[in-house]
C-alpha cells in the first residue's frame, strides 16, 4: 500500500469553474490510462525475471516510496519532469506486482489476473460516477480515512512478521478493498471540487486507488480460487 500527498482539509464545493473541472478531469483520467499502460509495461518486461525481482523486491519497494514521495513531490509545477517522475512511479508498481502475479501464474490462477482487472475497473468506474454525480459532500471522510489507512497498515506489518495468519490476511484484504473503495469516493470528489493543481497530482491519487483495490481483488481471488 502507498499513500501521496492528498489534500485533508475542507473544499469549498461552489467556487469551480466547470469548464475548467470538465477539462481537468479530462486530463487526470488520461494520465491515469497512460499510467496503467506503464504499469502493465513494467509487469510485463520484468515478469520473466520473476526470481530477480522477489530478491530485490524490498530494494524496488524502497525506490517505488521514493519516486512517490520524493521525486514526484520535488517534480510538482514542473511540466515534463512531473510526467516522468509518474510513469518512473508507476512502471516501479507494475514491476512490484510480478512476484504476487508470477505465484498466481504458477499455481496456475493466471486467469484470475484478467478478473482481477475487469473486476477494479468495473467498481471503480462506478464508484468514481457515483462521487462525480453525488449532491453530497464527501471532504469530511479525510481524516477517518488517514487513520483508518494507518491501522491498516500497522495490521498489516503485525501480521506479515509476527502473527503471519491466513485469517487475519484475508480480513485485512478485504479491509484494503473496502477503504480503498472509499479512498476513490474520496479523491475523485476532490478532484471535481478543484483540490488538486496539477492533473498529475490528480492521476497518482487514482492511480493508488485502483491499485490498491487491484492487488487485495488479486489476493482475494487468488486464495479462494486455490486448490488449497
């Protein structure tokens, strides 16, 4: 899981200009495209080289956290750089993802990487026009959300080297689905409201969402779709 530099604080939902939304949105779900299409680049040209990357998989974690929180940070208002620094962001995440999609493939659950995809795009499209055309006011969720994430995250590390209970794993799972199901809610309202600056800015925080949702779906069906 990630987390970039969202805007927590209260929005003003009347003062946007729509044709100025319109065309913002316009942009941010291109740039979110365009990030998938590097993602899946970054999956593909790495996945033959699965076992390298499970070995340095913490390395590639760490240089991911860095480009997020580093270079895309020190890159804003900076046309053409802050492009790179998010398709460098995003290919790291494709790049992340083969060792839980080379075990899937392995176990011979390569479909349920298919179904995974179409399973994220489908809620998040719809839980993206829900926020887009929904009267009510989301920008109190923020907080509640951040708090939730850090429990979630803290969880998570308990879990994966202290506890290391399937159970647990799969709760936690599913508590990543449904909070990023809400993140999305969230961060696409703000979006519409005029929260963020820059479309690239806009596309990393969906980015994160329909990550996040992909990889616990990943997991989800993967374990209930096993022969174990």
């Amino acid at each position: 899981m990630a987390l970039y530099d969202r805007d927590y604080t209260s929005i003003d939902t009347g003062y946007v200009q729509e044709g100025t939304s319109v065309a913002f949105m316009k942009q941010t779900y291109q740039l979110l495209a365009a990030s998938m299409i590097a993602a899946a680049a970054g999956a593909y040209v790495t996945l033959p080289y699965a076992e390298t990357v499970m070995q340095y998989k913490w390395f590639i974690f760490g240089a991911e956290l860095l480009v997020l929180f580093f270079g895309l940070s020190m890159s804003r208002g900076k046309p053409g750089l802050n492009l790179a620094m998010l398709f460098v962001f995003t290919f790291l995440s494709g790049v992340s993802l083969v060792p839980l999609l080379a075990s899937l493939i392995g176990a011979g659950n390569g479909a349920v990487i298919g179904n995974a995809f179409l399973m994220t795009s489908v809620l998040f499209g719809a839980l993206s026009l829900f926020a887009i055309n929904s009267k009510t006011d989301y920008s109190s969720w923020g907080k509640p959300l951040f708090i939730t994430l850090i429990v979630v995250i803290i969880a998570s590390l308990v879990n994966y080297f202290l506890l290391q209970s399937p159970i647990m794993h799969i709760v936690i799972t599913a508590g990543i689905l449904l909070l990023f199901s809400f993140f999305t809610i969230y961060d696409t309202q703000n979006i519409a409201n005029g929260a963020y600056d820059s479309p690239v800015d806009a596309a990393v925080s969906l980015y994160l969402d329909f990550l996040n949702m992909f990889t616990a779906l990943l997991q989800m069906l993967g374990l209930f779709g096993g022969d174990d």
